[in-house]
C-alpha cells in the first residue's frame, strides 16, 4: 500500500512539473514535439499491424487453397 501511495504522488508531481513547464515557449515547443513524435510512431504501429495482417490472412489464404486442391486431388 505504502508503494501505491508513492506512486500516486510521483503522478501527481509529474503532471504539476509538466504543466508548469508547459508555460514556458521551450516547454510547449518540446511538448508539442514529443506529441507529433508519439504520433508517429503510433501511426507507424498501426501501419505495421495493417500490414503484418494482411500478410497474415493472405498465408492463410494460399494455405487453405492448397489445402483445398489437396483434399480435391486425393478424393476418390
């Protein structure tokens, strides 16, 4: 219990830190690169994701075709 309660004061030092330094022209100039930053990497997650699905279901296309032609090809 004593951790959470140092943990809901790191938090709340944290946010009063960055509102203050958000004042600042430095802190609303690094705050407003970390924040295109982030999004960047979060478009190209989802981009990597699209894309490694897609891959995905496509493999899994090919292979229940062959296992299709197979099960075809085998049938008396």
């Amino acid at each position: 219990m004593k951790n959470v309660i140092w943990l809901v004061i790191g938090v709340g030092a944290g946010f009063v830190v960055a509102h203050e330094v958000n004042k600042t022209q430095q802190g609303k100039a690094f705050f407003t690169e970390l924040d295109t930053k982030a999004r960047e990497f979060g478009e190209a997650m989802s981009d990597g994701y699209r894309q490694r699905e897609a891959e995905l279901q496509a493999a899994l296309s090919e292979a229940a075709d062959a296992a299709g032609d197979a099960s075809a090809t085998n049938a008396p």
